[in-house]
C-alpha cells in the first residue's frame, strides 16, 4: 500500500527509484491513495505507468474540482487494459462530480476499458479485501 498524501508524482517516483523499489521495472502495489485528492497537478502519466495498483483510492468530493477529469483519464491511458478498481469516497458531491463521474465511466467502458469504478455508499465504508480473512 502506499499512502501518497500530497506529494507530487515525480517526488514519489524518484524516492521509489532511490529506495530501489523500481530496479525491475514498474512498482506494483495492491493499494495507491491517490495524493491531494485526484488533483491533476499532482500527478502525472508516468506516475500511473511507474505505479500499477490493483486499487486506486480517490477522496475527493468534486470540491475545487477533485478529482481532476484529467486524472482519470491518465489512469485509464497509462493502464490500457489492465483490469483494476478506481475506489471513489463519493458519487455525489460538487461542481457537477455525478456527471463528471458518470461521463468518465461510459467513455472508458466504450473505449473497452477493463477496470471498474466503485463508490462508497453512506454509511459503509470503502472495503478491499486483500487475502483472505483474518478469522477473528
């Protein structure tokens, strides 16, 4: 998992590469918290094709424009056809985010984007399971 706060891409992925976490190719993670919101000045293409996630998380709800429609679809372009899952905190929210969700959602699907969109629904949180249960 990696939990970018508001670090640009170009930071994290230098810092991976200087870790040496980048020495045989692309990082993959199980879980990517999307820095500042899905802002677009945060990120960049080579960020999304440097670090593969299985799960996107976005938490954003359309205030000051977040997610930026050109996050998601940098996503979507560096990923091609990989499947994975873009977690959203909210469907509904500012500035027109349904539609602006929405509209990302049917371009992707008709372009035949394999990845999903899933939202939190109140009260319920967001859930990814990663293995199996912990039985407790």
């Amino acid at each position: 998992m990696l939990l970018t706060g508001d670090a640009r891409g170009d930071y994290i992925v230098d810092g991976l590469e200087r870790a040496g976490f980048l020495r045989n190719g692309p990082a993959k993670l199980d879980v990517v918290k999307l820095q500042h919101h899905g802002s677009a000045r945060n990120t960049d293409e080579k960020f999304f094709s440097t670090v593969l996630a299985d799960h996107y998380v976005i938490s954003a709800n359309g205030k000051y424009g977040n997610p930026d429609p050109e996050t998601l679809e940098m996503i979507a372009t560096a990923r091609g056809k990989d499947e994975f899952t873009i977690h959203l905190t909210n469907h509904d929210g500012e500035g027109g985010l349904r539609e602006l969700l929405d509209k990302f959602v049917a371009r992707a699907e008709a372009a035949g984007a394999k990845f999903k969109v899933a939202y939190r629904e109140e009260p319920d949180p967001i859930r990814i399971e990663l293995g199996d249960p912990l039985g407790f």
